[in-house]
C-alpha cells in the first residue's frame, strides 16, 4: 500500500478526474507502480498458501484448489471491486484519500464523536504502518525464492540475497525516487502482462478450474472443511492485501485513471494468472511448491525471477514511500512529533524522505527477514494489520454516509453492513495467526499506536499547563499600552500555538531584556482538516495595536509549513516583511517528569523522550537559523 511517491495531485481538478482520455491513460500507467504494485505481486504466494492451508504437505484435491480460488475470486470481486471501487474512491478529502484523510472528513461531522474518529484515524494509520513494515520483507523474498525453482544451488542464499536488496532499497531512499520511479508503471505493465499470459495458457490444462467463479463453491468449500475454513480464509485475504492502496493513492493519480488500470487490466490479469495457477494445480497433482513459479517454461525461470524481483522492489517503494507520506499527515495533523522532511523533488510535493523512520523501517524488515527466513513463514504475520485497516475504514466510511453523504440509515445499513461483515470475518481469519507470527504487526501496530496516544495526550496536557501560566493576550497589552518599553528597530514573529496567550518567548524576553521591537508579529500555524490550502486563503492576518499583528498561517495535512516563504508572500495583503530585518523567537520547554501529574510516569517519560526526539522548530518551519533566537523554559509534567 502506499501513499505514493508519484504526486499528480497539483494537475489534477478538486474532483480528481483529469479530463480526456489521453491524460487518463498516461495517469492509469503511473498508477500500475505505485497503486497496484502490492496487489500485483500477490500471486507470488496467496494461492499457494491458501492451498496449503487445506492440503497440508500433501496433494491437494481438487475440491481443496476450487475452493481456496473461489474463495480468493470473490474476496477481490467484493472488497476491491465493490468497496473499494464504487463506495470507498467516492469518500475522498478534497481529491486526498486514505486513513487519515477520510478521518478528517468524519471528524468535522462527527460532532460529540469526534474524539472517537480521531482515535478510529490513529488505529487505523497504525495498522498502516504495521503493514508498512510486513509487505517489503514478503514480496521481495517471494521473489528470491523463484531461485529454488530456477537456481537450485544457489537456493539457499536466498535470504542473504534479500537481505541485500532491501538494504539497497532502503538506502536509495535519500536521493529520491522521482527518476526511478518513472519507469514503475511500464515495468509493472509488463508485469501485469506476464501474468495474464502465464496464467492463460495454463487454464485449459484443467477447466473444470473455472467452476470458482461460482461463490457456491466457496460456500460448499467452507461448509465442508469448517475445520481448517478460518485458516483457508486468512491466507486467501493475502490476494486482496493492497487494496488500500486504490484509496490511499486518490490524490495522487485521480479516481478515474485508477478504476481504468483496474477494470482495464489488473483484475482480468490478476483472475487469469490465479485461474492458470489453479489449473496448474490440478493437472500437476503433486504437493504445492511453487506453482507461479512452476507453470513457466524452463526457458523463462531466471527471467521470470527477475522480473518479479523488480516487481516487488516497486511494490515495496510504493509502501516506504507511503509510510514516509503517512507520517508526515500525522505529523502535521498533531499525532507525532515533527521530524526531519528532506524534500527529494523540486517539482512533486509527494516525493519527501524521513531518515527516522526509513530506519526504523529498514531494522524492522531485516529481522522480519532473517527473524522468519521464508515468505511461507511470514505469510503467518500477514493479514492482520491489514484487514484491521480495512475495518477501521468502513467504519470511518458508515460515518460519511450517515453524516456527509446524508444517506439514511436503511441505505447506509444496507451498503455498510455487508462490507462490515466481510471485514470482521477477514479480520477473525487471520486473528488465528497472531500466535505463529500474526503478533508481529499487532506489536509494531500497537507500539505506534501508544506513541500517538502519548504525545496527542501529552500535547493537550501541556497546551493547558502552559496556557494556565501564561498571560492573555488582551492583558498584555493594556499592560504595554499603560508602561511602554524600550522600543528597539525590527521585527520580531513569537510563534506559538495558542494566541490567546501572550507567548512564553515574548514574556521572557521583556522580563529579561525589557525592549519591545518596532513590530511584532504573533504568529500560529494551523493545520487544516483538508489536504492542501490554497495561496489566498494561507494567512490570516489582524491589527491588534501599533506593535503588534496576530498572522494565523493554515496548512493542509499533505503540505509541510514554510513560514518564511509564506510572510514573504503576506506583503500583498499589507504585512511589511523583511527576512533580514526580522527575528524569530521560539520557546524551548525543557520538560520534567513529576508523579503527580495528569499523566502516568510511564507516559511522563514517553511523552519527554518524543519531545526531546522532535526536530526543532526552526528547521520544521523553515527558518533561517541565523535569525533564530530561542527561550528556554522549564515544566513539570
């Protein structure tokens, strides 16, 4: 899943529907890459698990073959084709879609709920980021093990191998993905196109094969093996796990070039290299190896490797690119700390890399490699995190219905409730498989999730601390007004995130150096619940006296505040702004823990070790750091 590297998003109307059919068609090709990468690469092991779920080591029946199909079938005909296509696509955040986009949407109508769509948005990008950290170590070690079918004496170097590729991949990341990333779509074209040729030419080895387009098949499969169903179920989920990703990528590409490259060619290619590999199955009638693998002709074993190599490097970048897309959102949407965005495009907002969680990501893929060894055994961590995921948006979506859409509760019922039952059945599937891996994703899940628990509680405790010992505004400055100070050339900007109160920088400074500047600009950066803020309707700007402007700067999630730049641009709306002549002034809190505040020492310590962790201010909002002058202070909390 991803939420992509490739961003369209600035030539692409509010709607997300580029007009003509040329632009489409070249939107549709770039989405093959980013969108579809993960999804695409699935072949590689969600039949070949969801059989040996049933048969075991063994041969598999051919009930056991249709059934595992039929089931995989129609999991990508209801959840991509039907959620996520007609019903989740059209929820979109001014074009912008995803966890946290569509969390916005709900939060502004949720009203008394919003502090539960908020915390349904943590979950759910948690669960993100668990996945984030599964789908690079499955799909390229999948990949690899191809060499046990086109390289036996080379097979066991399989895992050092991909070991070194995803290290590569992840070191790459720096220096930016926007020439590389070019040729994502024609590769993964030639990649969708692999799979439909390989599969069909192998569904008239068996053709009783297509008797899995009938969802009684999966009806009498389940009812039949009710004993190890649950277990089929988790593993047929790994062919829809991606599918997020036709949300997630909305901005990026527009609804319609993503429905085209589905309709159009993924989903017939997938059906057709899942329906050839099933066929394969039978016709073999021996214990399941590698069946995509297999079905090739000798001749194209190692180029096959190859290519699938590339193809999950591709569906991996999409996801480290998504996560990196990810956290910034959730950053600028106050759920973590800031931290350091390099910026790897001067032209694609979408392209940025964050160092801190490039690593993390790497360290965590690594030992998920070498932790397990093999994409069969990692197979059991996966599907969790995603169909969590999964659920958290269809419920998010219920809320859009019910509250946006204005649909009423019979209709949002009869179209949530089904999907709702899919998720949970998904969900309970593979909630079997936390013992023998599945906790790997819940852990990485949970730990992000307590981290954004912890600093969203922890900011809100320390906004109303500090705001409690600090002065209002107002009382300021009928204070200066009555005992004016020294009056010193320039300009000064405090910023602050409330300003209500008189910042803690600007009261340090008059107690401590007693001058006031010429002109002083009490300045708030505001994140919107929205993707991106127009130019016009950036700042805000108010006469409060003779010596003091309060600018409000808004944001949207997607963008990263550049203060500097956008004073600059507030001239034409009157504020006098030289960047040469003016100095910033930022308050360093320096925090201590106490037991005796409102939260637990365990969180205390958290919440200080985040704080310490953020990048500072200065470099988060752009500033020139020569012009910087910072206050400490110090709270206890």
């Amino acid at each position: 899943m991803s939420v992509g590297s490739m961003s369209a998003a600035s030539e692409l109307p509010t709607d997300g529907n580029p007009p003509g059919l040329k632009r489409n068609s070249a939107l549709a090709l770039g989405a093959l890459g980013v969108v579809y990468g993960d999804i695409g690469t699935s072949p590689l092991y969600a039949l070949r698990e969801a059989v040996r779920a049933s048969a075991g080591p063994g041969v598999p029946m051919d009930q056991e073959i249709t059934g595992a199909l039929s089931i995989i079938f129609w999991a990508l005909t209801l959840i991509v084709t039907v959620k996520y296509a007609i019903f989740v696509l059209r929820a979109d955040n001014k074009g912008e879609g995803g966890t946290l986009a569509i969390m916005s949407v709900a939060k502004s109508v949720a009203g008394r709920h919003a502090t539960v769509v908020a915390a349904l948005g943590m979950i759910g990008a948690s669960l993100f980021l668990g996945d984030a950290v599964i789908t690079p170590a499955i799909s390229v070690l999948s990949a690899v093990e191809g060499l046990q079918v086109a390289a036996p004496q080379v097979a066991h170097f399989t895992v050092p191998i991909a070991v070194v590729i995803l290290i590569m991949l992840f070191a790459v990341q720096r220096f930016g993905t926007g020439s590389v990333s070019r040729i994502f779509g024609p590769i993964t074209l030639l990649w969708f196109l692999v799979l439909g040729a390989s599969g069909a030419v192998h569904i008239i080895d068996a053709p009783s094969i297509l008797r899995a387009i009938n969802p009684l098949e999966a009806i009498r499969f389940i009812i039949e093996n009710i004993g190890v169903a649950s277990v089929v179920i988790g593993a047929a989920f790994l062919a829809v796990t991606g599918a997020e990703a036709l949300y997630v990528d909305l901005g990026h590409f527009g609804r319609r070039p993503i429905l085209y490259a589905w309709f159009g060619l993924v989903f017939p290619c997938l059906l057709l290299n899942y329906f050839g590999q099933g066929a394969y199955l039978i016709a073999a009638n021996a214990p399941v190896d590698q069946p995509f693998f297999q079905m090739a002709p000798d001749w194209a074993h190692l180029p096959l490797v190859l290519l699938a190599t590339v193809a999950t490097v591709i569906a991996s970048q999409a996801v480290i690119s998504g996560a990196f897309s990810l956290t910034r959102q959730a950053i600028q949407l106050h759920f973590l700390p800031r931290m350091g965005i390099v910026h790897t495009s001067s032209s694609q907002s979408g392209q940025i890399y964050l160092a801190q969680i490039n690593t993390i990501l790497l360290i965590c893929v690594l030992l998920l490699v070498v932790g397990f060894g093999s994409s069969e055994a990692i197979a059991s961590a996966y599907g969790i995190s995603v169909s969590g995921e999964m659920l958290v948006t269809t419920i998010l979506l219920l809320i859009v219905m019910r509250k946006l859409w204005k649909w009423s509760p019979l209709a949002v019922l009869a179209a949530a409730v089904p999907f709702l039952i899919i998720d949970i059945t998904f969900l309970a599937a593979n909630s079997l498989k936390f013992l023998d891996g599945g906790w790997v994703s819940i852990l990485i899940a949970g730990t992000v999730l307590v981290l954004m628990w912890t600093w969203t509680r922890g900011s809100a405790y320390l906004f109303q601390k500090t705001r409690r010992a600090e002065m209002p505004l107002p009382a300021l400055l009928r204070s200066l007004a009555g005992n004016p100070p020294h009056i010193v050339p320039g300009t000064a900007v405090f910023l602050t995130g409330d300003p209500d109160s008189a910042p803690t920088a600007l009261l340090h400074s008059l107690k401590h150096y007693k001058v006031l500047h010429e002109k002083n600009i009490i300045l708030t950066v505001v994140t919107m619940p929205q993707p991106r803020v127009t130019r016009a309707d950036r700042a805000e700007i108010s006469e409060l006296s003779d010596l003091f402007t309060l600018v409000t700067l808004r944001y949207g999630f997607m963008e990263t505040p550049n203060v500097p730049m956008a004073l600059a641009q507030c001239r034409k709306k009157g504020l006098a702004f030289d960047v040469m002549t003016t100095s910033f002034f930022l308050s360093r809190r320096s925090l201590v823990p106490s037991r005796h505040s409102g939260l637990p020492m365990w969180q205390d310590r958290i919440f200080i070790a985040m704080a310490r962790s953020a990048t500072d201010a200065s470099s988060y909002f752009a500033l020139p750091t020569s012009r910087v002058v910072e206050i400490g202070a110090q709270f206890i909390i």
